[in-house]
C-alpha cells in the first residue's frame, strides 16, 4: 500500500472524533494509514444563538471544507444531517457508513414527568392543559413536539453533546431531544432516556459521510469499500426531499428511507414552526424504481399542503 499518510479533518467534540476515529479503522483495514486533523467550526464557537436564528446552511462543516479545498486535510468526516444538500464545488461524497440509530432520544429528568405524559409509541395524545418545558437546538424537534404538545415550552439548547446533558442536569427543564446515535455512540446514553418513534428524524440522521477533493482519486479509491450502498441510497432520497422544499438548518422538514425486501419504504414532512400545521407524504417502491423518490415526494407534499407552510416560513424570515 501507498505510504502516503491520509490526512482526517475533523471538529473537536468527542463525538466526532469518535466519528473520525471510526474511519481511520476503516482505512486502517484496507491498509492505510491516517491521522486526525482537529479544526474547530463555527458552529462550535457560538454556543448561545439557536441553529434556526443563526439560518445558515453548513455552519458544522464549512471550516472542514475550507480545510479541505486548502489542502490541510485529504478527507473530512461529518455527520451527514449536518452537511448541506449541495456540496461546495470541488468536493465529492467518498463514502457513507452504515447507519446507526435514526431515532430521536427523549432525555428526562423525573420518572414522574414520564408517567404523567406517557412518553411511548402507544400514546397518541397527550391532555392540552397540561404543561411542560423542554429542550432542544433542533426547529424540526421543536415543531414536531409542539405539534403533539402545544402547551409545552421549548427552550434552546446548543453545546456539543456533553454540554447539552451537563445543561439538561442542571436546569429546570423537564428534559431534552438528542439524536441517539450521538449518545450510543461514545457510551453517554442515560438511563432515564426513551425512544421518541413518533417523532421522523432528520434528513440522514445516524448516518456519517466521509468527503474529499474531486480530483484526489487516492482519496476517494480508499474510501470507497465501506460505503454502503443501502445507507447512500437512502439519504440521498431523504436530502432530495429537504433539497427540493428548499429547507435546512431553519426549515422543520423530516425525511426518513427504509429498505426492506426490495423495497424502499419513504415517509416525509414539514411543519410550521410552532408545530401548527403540518403536511405529510409517505411512498413505498421497488428499489430499482427508488432513485427521484425524493424530489417526487416533496413535489407530492408541496401539492398537499406543504407550499403553504414553506411560503409561510419564508415569509417570517
């Protein structure tokens, strides 16, 4: 094997050095060698300004992509809910992991707020005089859990994952929304925690890119036998749809792709921001037929209400 060293960029949170370390074994077993490269992100820096106020795209990635077409870095590894649905020019998508946990993951605090709001899948709806106060940086968690909750209050909350479960500890609130993969994956998942499996994640969530230089063919060949084509496939359906609504950071649009059998099963929304309104889409097809699902079934929940709940948020900015 080549004895070049491949440079792994990265942002400096456990998580995703977790993240980074994870492709380095990869690479490892294809018989590379590989170094992390940390660089900090915008998106690390301001801690306080909610994700949808701040109503950029790719604030999580853009230092590594800079870092990148500067050729500090040969390869740079995201969370691919975080990476825009266009990448900058000259930068490719070298591989996808294989997905871990989709799911949305309720942090609470009291067994009692538990049973008083029966938090499972069974329960559909919950009393509307009831309050309650919660957690999240996420506008799409925010508006799917007022849409269920509407007396509720969502308050914001941004840090890495450490710091947001040190601030959920410490503060009144009743709990918080994490992506469990994040916990799951370096070991932070609290017990007093449940599966929200009404809740559509975002677009790719779970999943892990690897990204490198168009031209960098070294890069891209060593990549390329861990990408898995099933988790390729399906979030590139579900950011098709977030493309094709025009949403991002700001925009509360879920997209969610399943393969089972041959068949990829698709389900998809966007809500208001105060979780009022909502338009839904949901499609099942033979895998062959799988590749513009996306953009058929944004099409399809733009026609069922969802234009005028995009124009409305639009409209707001």
């Amino acid at each position: 094997m080549d004895s070049k060293v491949l440079r792994i960029g990265t942002r400096e949170s456990q998580l995703a050095v977790w993240q980074a370390n994870r492709v380095k074994e990869l690479l490892s077993q294809q018989g590379y060698s590989s170094e992390l490269v940390c660089i900090k992100s915008e998106g690390d820096i301001d801690l306080k300004t909610p994700l949808y106020e701040i109503g950029v795209q790719g604030i999580f990635t853009r230092s590594l992509d800079i870092a990148l077409l500067n050729n500090r870095i040969d390869l740079a590894v995201h969370s691919m809910k975080d990476v825009p649905t266009q990448l900058p020019k000259g930068i490719v998508q070298s591989a996808v992991l294989k997905r871990a946990s989709y799911k949305d993951l309720f942090v609470y605090k009291d067994e009692a707020f538990i049973e008083k709001w029966q938090l499972n899948s069974n329960f559909l709806n919950s009393p509307l005089q009831v309050t309650g106060s919660i957690a999240t940086s996420s506008i799409r968690r925010k508006a799917q859990w007022l849409n269920r909750y509407p007396n509720h209050t969502v308050e914001n909350l941004r840090g890495n994952v450490n710091t947001r479960l040190r601030k959920v500890a410490e503060s009144e609130w009743d709990g918080a929304i994490f992506a469990a993969a994040g916990l799951e994956r370096i070991d932070l998942r609290p017990e007093k925690s449940i599966e929200l499996d009404w809740m559509i994640p975002a677009p790719a969530q779970g999943a892990i890119v690897v990204v490198c230089r168009g031209e960098d063919v070294f890069s891209l060949e060593a990549c390329t036998p861990f990408n898995d084509a099933n988790t390729a496939l399906c979030t590139k359906i579900e950011k098709d749809f977030l493309r094709k609504l025009l949403g991002g950071c700001s925009t509360p649009i879920s997209a969610l792709a399943e393969i089972d059998n041959e068949m990829l099963y698709f389900k998809g929304n966007i809500f208001a921001v105060d979780g009022s309104e909502r338009a839904d889409v949901e499609k099942a097809v033979n895998i062959k037929d799988a590749a513009n699902l996306g953009e058929i079934a944004a099409l399809e929940v733009l026609a069922n209400g969802g234009q005028v709940i995009a124009d409305s948020i639009h409209h707001e900015r």
